[in-house]
C-alpha cells in the first residue's frame, strides 16, 4: 500500500511540473483557485492503471476502482504550484454500512464495491488541527468513463477547477423526453478530468449506429467559471458560449478500428477519450480551450453549432 502510495505523488509531482512549463501572456489565470486553504482531493492508489490521468473526481469513482483520498493545498507561484499531501489526523465516511466499499479511516483510501451501489452521495471528511474539511463521493457502475482535458486559449496551460456539465435525454429511449444534465465533472490541477457517463446504448457498434442515436452534448458551467476567464470555450475548432441551452457541442468519444478509421461510440461502455491524441492541435484534437479574459478585450462571439 505505501508503495502504491508514494508512486501515486511522484506522478502527481510530475504533473505538476508540467503545469508550470512554458508560456507567459494569461499564465497566471491559467491555475486560478489553487490556494493555500486545504480540500480533500482523490488520486488513484495505482496511477500506472491509467497514465497521464492519475487525479479522481470524487462524483465519477466506478465500481472496483481503488483510490486514496488526500487532504492537499497548494502553494508556490500561479506559474509554477506545488501540490502538498496534508497528514490528516483521520478521514471519516457517512457510509457507516460500507454500502459503497472499503474505507480506512487512517489513511483514506477507498475501494468501492464490486457491484452498482445505486449512485448514492456520501460524505468523507478530513479532519486536521481541529478542523473538519468534507466533500460529496459517489460510486457509479462501470460505465463510460470519457477522459479529457481543459487548456487555456493562447498558453495551452491548465485550467483548474473548470465546471463541465454533460446532457441526455432522460429517457433515452424516448426522443421526446426531457433533457437533463446526466453527469459534471471538475477539471484537476494539471487540466484534466474523468467523468462516468450511463452508457445507455451498449448495442451500438458502427459509427451510422452512433449518428443516428439521441445525442449527449456538454457545455462549460457559466456559473462556475475559474477567474479570469470568459464564458467562452473552443471545442473542434467551433467557438461556443459556455452555458448555453440551445448552442451545445456534440460529444462523440473515438476508439480506433482495426483499419486506423475513427470509430465514434459515444454511448459504449468503457474507457473513451474526448481528445484524439494523433492531432497535436488543442483548437481541433477535441481538448476543450477556454478563453482568459485578458486575450479579448470583449467575450468572443459564437461561431455556431455542431448540430
């Protein structure tokens, strides 16, 4: 466990270097909300199991994951953050009954259940010199779990804490059912997110299949923008207002096929990414870009829909 442990923060230390790499112009907006004031955090205890995303968003924990929950705050320079692990005194759960997994009270880690657990909240608290600090956790199935990533427009550098919203139907087999929000996810230090989407279309297996199904759009939360930014974001090269009810990007997560062809299935279970990796361009690699404030003197206007 201890093992797992320290290669869990030499990772995330080498994330953070990466965080304060090159680029001046709107940097400092770039990591807005990293403060001194401590927050419970998750990282994966084994982060060789998915490289590149070693950070956890509480809400989006799948069943037989194993995590380790840590009480963190940051300091150093807006350029360059340092990520400190805090010694919590104990960590505690509202999951009395351990519906949702294994909790160590001694040092946080977490190994949900093997099976659904229904999608309920609970609350784990870090507690240290007298003070209690809490967030929300839930156990999903195993679902979709989409990876991606948020930059800033002009530095390419990470956005933290950027809010990301994703809509269905809510009842997906029914087009003309309500649209609502199915899943959020916040944005780690380092830029990147994993979010546990219903996978509510596991028969899909071609792309004309995924096309021709009811769709899951995503936009930035408006309300809950970093500081220092617009409500304004670029997702395949198409520019839209964060927030919006009607102006929203299409999500379609590729695998690669056996012919190198991209394969979108947007509603298949499984690891997908929202980024492909073989463009190096954020504007067009589908890397969600958000636009600081001190590029524009104005809120860019919206180029249009991809729907």
């Amino acid at each position: 466990m201890k093992h797992g442990h320290s290669f869990a923060i030499g990772i995330l230390a080498l994330a953070l270097a990466a965080c304060g790499g090159s680029g001046d112009g709107g940097s400092k907006s770039s990591v807005v909300g990293l403060t001194s004031t401590p927050r419970v955090e998750v990282v994966l205890t084994d982060p060789t199991l998915d490289p590149g995303y070693p950070y956890m968003d509480p809400l989006s924990i799948q069943t037989g994951d194993r995590v380790q929950f840590q009480l963190v705050n940051y300091s150093g320079t807006a350029e360059s953050p340092t990520r400190n692990v805090i010694s919590a005194d104990t960590f505690a759960t509202t999951d009395s009954l351990a519906v949702g997994g294994v909790f160590s009270p001694s040092d946080g880690v977490f190994a949900a259940a093997s099976t659904d657990t229904g999608g309920r909240n609970y609350v784990v608290t870090a507690r240290y010199g007298g003070q209690d600090y809490s967030t929300y956790y839930t156990v999903q199935p195993r679902q979709i779990r989409l990876h991606g990533k948020v930059l800033a427009e002009g530095t390419g550098l990470p956005v933290y804490n950027a809010t990301i919203d994703f809509y269905g139907l809510r009842n997906p087999l029914d087009s003309s059912s309500q649209t609502v929000v199915i899943a959020t996810v916040h944005t780690a230090v380092d830029g990147t997110y994993k979010v546990s989407i219903p996978a509510f279309n596991d028969s899909v297996t071609t792309a004309d299949e995924a096309n021709s199904a009811p769709k899951i759009t995503f936009t930035v939360r408006s309300s809950a923008l970093p500081d220092g930014y617009y409500g304004s974001f670029i997702y395949k090269s198409t520019r839209f207002d964060a927030g919006s009810t009607v102006c929203r990007p299409n999500l379609l997560s590729g695998i690669a096929s056996s012919d190198d062809s991209s394969v979108f299935l947007p509603f298949k279970s499984g690891e997908r990414f929202i980024i492909d990796t073989t463009d190096a361009d954020a504007s067009t690699n589908g890397t969600i870009v958000l636009t600081p404030k001190s590029l524009y003197d104005t809120k860019p206007d919206p180029d249009g829909c991809s729907f």
